[in-house]
C-alpha cells in the first residue's frame, strides 16, 4: 500500500512537471512568436523604405477600401494609382521650387477666443531669424520688425526663418472671404521656408492642443449623421476630419523616437491609433484629397497662364511646366475627369443659408489658428486651413466653368498655400495606402482578426486555466 502510495506521488510529480515543462514551452514559443513579429515589422519597413514596393502577397491587405469614395466621383484604386503614377510625384517637385518654397504667415497674434496658455513639452527659445542681408527686394515691403519672444518648443516646434536670396513677386492683392485673416495685410507678417520647417511631431500635446480640436469640432462643424443633415453640413465635418488625419498621419512619419538620441522615424502604432482603426478618418482623408485636387483642376486655365516669377528665369520655367502637367495631365482626366462635383451642392430654398452658415464656420476655424500654442504647428495650421479656403472660394465662390477665367482673383499665398495642401494630402494618401498592411500586423490586426502571437498567448492563457482545475 506505502508503495502504492509512493508511486501516485511520483506519477503526479512526472505529471506536474511534464505540465510545467509544457508551460514554460509555450511561454516561450510566444516570446519566439513576439521576437519573430517585430523583426518581421522591421525587416517589411525596411525592405519597403529602399525599394518602395511592397510584395505581392499583401495587395489583398491594401484592398480594405473598394468602390467609390464617399460623395466623390472617383473611387479608392484610381485614386491610389494616380497618386502613385501622378500627382505624388508631380508634387514632390512641385513644393521644391522656389516659387512654392516660401509662405507669409501672420505668426504672432493673440488668440481671440481665450488666453494662449499653450505649452510644447518640448522646449526651447531658438527661432532662427534670416538677416535683412539675405532678403530680397520683394521681401522688404512692410513687414513686421518686432522680436518675437521665448518660444515654447524645441527646434521641433520652432519656425526657422532662414531664406535665400530667391523670392516670388505679388500677384493679386484680394482678400479672401473664407478665412479670417487678412491676406492683404503686411503687418507682422514674415517669410517662412516650408522646407526648412517640415510637417512633424513637435511635443505639442495636454489640454491646450485638444481645446484647439474641442473648439474646431464641438462648435464650428459637429458630426452629423446622415439622417440628421444633408450633405453640405457633413462637408465641413468631413474636410476638416481629413485634415487632421492628414496632420496625424504626417507625425507617425516623422516622429521623434528617442530624444535623447534625437532619432527620428516612422511610428506606425501611433498611424494605427489614431487614423487607421477610424475607418471614417481614412475616408475623410481621402474625400479631402479629391476635393482639393477638384480645386485645382476647375483653376487649370488660371493655373497655367500664370506667371511663376522669382527671378530665376531657370527654375520659374520650371514651376510653370509642373503646373502645367499637374492641372491638365491626360491619365487624371481620364481615370478621374470630375474628383468632386460642387454643382450639385447650395441648392434649394436653404441654399443660399446653408453656404453662408459653412463659410461663418470655417472663418471661425481659420481664427482658431491664432491659439495654437506651437509655432511650427501654428505655421502649418494657418497653411493647410488657407489652402482649403481657396479651394472653398475657388469652388463655390464663382459660378460657372465659363466665367472662372474671368473672375477668379486668386494671390500668391493663396496659391502656395493651395499647391503645399494638396502635397500635403497626397503625402498623406500615399502614406496611408503603403503602410496601412505593415501598421495594421504591428497593430495585431490581420483582416479583421488577432495575429499569430496574440492567439499562442490564448492557448497559453487556456492550458494555465485547465492546469487549476
């Protein structure tokens, strides 16, 4: 019988520890399982970021979004194509020019809805002001001379005002009627080179930057659903939802990883979070997109007759032929003749309220800029708001395809701001489009359901419950 008894404690010891052997067996196939994913995300990133392809077996990952783009008339893979083929890269050398190179922005006003009591996390007091020596004639027309203070904000969310000897000449002095600020006005206004101040992660974050969308959102273009508004109240929702997709997909891509090393890269957890496990963000971006490009294309005629002049008879012959190629390329009039048709919108008795109610809202938006705590955030906010308040003017404050020509009056910094919004948006699309499957593994979601690694963890977690009972 001792013997006997003997036996079943050795039996359950061979047992415990053959389940113990088995347990710290899966635990560590799931750190393996955990190790192999991340350096497969890595290794994908990689590969992706020096050949600019992504593999074959992942086009049914990429088609999450099919058929036409919500009140547009082009649909998601025309979109994703001519962006590839076109547009991105038209852009790309677009923005570089010395005519698109530089914007005037008014930086330095107080916000007129509450005290700007903003903070960057980020810190620092270096704005890199350009000596009077390296500005061009043109510049020296009434600008503001004032020092501005302490900035908050690192060299991330600084603006450097470096500039070179190159310039653009005026065109059209009007204001417009979107926006509230006024365009015509020198004043404290100063030159800023966008490619100097990239589009990034600057550390503005807390309560100050999410009163900024509290405002936009809760009081200027509330979400409606489709039973509660017709489809010009959901517009303004809608464009200023691709926009701020547009501004968070731009931090993922460049975001500071470690600042203590200053390494920067791409944080696609970040793109998931806050864009990609949004459906409705993605669509908005792209019905932004395709708004803007619409923009563009009705301003062809205006576009491609104006003069681009910097004194660099070189390159302002150049801007002209991008633009040129941009506003009337073959494959976009073909693919997607008509991106968004604006025809169809300030109709009926409510027409003429509905427009003038959308336009006291984003004058509101636009002022809005004026209390963003971060400079560089700030100088992108006033870019990208003008730049759709002059595809608002150019499509809605004209009518008629035949009398564009004609009454169109369109400035410089509307333009530049325009052309930089639509590179900023393909950015955006082409960004989304490529790193969306790559994201969406890192995320743990593959078509909808949990990765490999979290399943193992399942029967990890399942044996450990079996094993107490």
């Amino acid at each position: 019988m001792a013997e006997s008894d003997v036996g079943n404690v050795k039996g359950k010891e061979k047992g415990s520890a053959r389940r113990l052997v088995l347990l710290i067996s899966a635990i560590a196939a799931v750190l393996l399982a955990a190790v192999a994913a991340v350096f497969l995300n890595t290794q994908n990133s990689s590969v992706y970021e020096i050949t600019g392809k992504i593999c074959n077996c992942r086009q049914a990952e990429q088609q999450k979004y099919i058929g036409m783009v919500e009140d547009c008339c082009c649909d998601y893979d025309t979109v994703n194509r001519l962006n590839m083929e076109v547009l991105h890269p038209l852009l790309q050398d677009l923005v570089k020019t010395p005519f698109y190179r530089y914007f005037k922005v008014k930086l330095w006003c107080d916000c007129p809805f509450w005290p700007d009591d903003g903070m960057c996390r980020l810190r620092d007091c270096s704005v890199c002001e350009c000596p009077e020596s390296e500005f061009p004639e043109p510049f020296k027309k009434p600008l503001s001379q004032d020092n501005p203070v302490c900035q908050e904000g690192k060299p991330q969310a600084a603006v450097d005002r470096t500039v070179d000897t190159r310039a653009f000449r005026g065109w059209t002095v009007t204001d417009n009627p979107w926006t509230s600020d006024d365009e015509t006005d020198n004043d404290e206004m100063t030159y800023v080179n966008l490619r100097l101040n990239p589009e990034r992660y600057t550390g503005y974050i807390g309560p100050s930057a999410r009163r900024i969308w509290d405002a936009i959102y809760s009081e200027n273009c509330p979400k409606y659903t489709s039973e509660q508004s017709c489809q010009e109240e959901k517009m303004l929702y809608k464009l200023i939802s691709g926009i701020h997709s547009s501004i968070s997909v731009h931090i993922a891509s460049d975001y500071l990883l470690d600042e203590a090393t200053n390494m920067w890269g791409q944080n696609l957890t970040l793109l998931y979070d806050r864009v990609l496990r949004y459906p409705d963000r993605v669509r908005n971006l792209y019905f932004t997109f395709l708004f803007v490009l619409r923009a563009v294309t009705k301003a062809e005629d205006y576009l491609g007759e104006a003069k681009y002049e910097t004194g660099n008879v070189i390159e302002d012959l150049k801007t002209k032929s991008l633009v040129k190629q941009l506003v009337s390329d073959p494959k976009t009039k073909a693919a997607c003749p008509l991106p968004f048709d604006e025809a169809k919108l300030w109709k009926g008795q409510r027409g003429p309220e509905l427009k003038q109610q959308t336009q006291k809202q984003f004058r509101n938006i636009s002022a809005i800029m004026d209390c963003v705590g971060c400079e560089k955030c700030r100088l992108w906010g006033k870019l990208q708001i003008l730049g759709l308040g002059t595809a608002l003017k150019i499509l809605f404050t004209v009518n008629g395809e035949d009398n564009l020509r004609h009454n169109l009056e369109l400035q410089t910094n509307e333009v530049i701001a325009l052309m930089n919004l639509l590179n900023r948006l393909s950015e955006s699309v082409k960004f989304v489009h490529d790193m969306s499957p790559v994201a969406e593994r890192i995320a743990g979601v593959t078509g909808g359901h949990a990765s490999p690694g979290n399943s193992l963890w399942q029967r990890v977690v399942t044996y450990l419950a079996q094993t107490k009972r």
